[in-house]
C-alpha cells in the first residue's frame, strides 16, 4: 500500500472516530472508501505496465 493510500485511509478512520454524526451521510463514505482503493490499486496497475 502507498503512503497516500494509507494516509487517505488513515484519514477517512480519524474522521469516522471524531465525527460519527458526520457519516451519517452514508454517499461521503462511499466516496472516500472508493477514493481510498483506488488510491490502493494505482501502484498495483502501475507495477504490471
């Protein structure tokens, strides 16, 4: 895992622990779990090519 998807992710859980109100919007979630394996996946495609 790249140190920006840990730091992504690492963020996203801050947040979730500080702010449980917060993601009662579950579309945010969404959007920072998908921008979190993405993030993951990018240096997977990047070492196949």
């Amino acid at each position: 895992m790249s140190q920006q998807a840990f730091q992504i992710l690492y963020n996203a859980l801050v947040e979730i622990a500080t702010a449980p109100a917060f993601f009662d919007d579950t579309k945010r979630l969404q959007e920072i779990a998908k921008q979190a394996l993405q993030e993951i996946a990018k240096p997977q495609n990047d070492e196949v090519q």
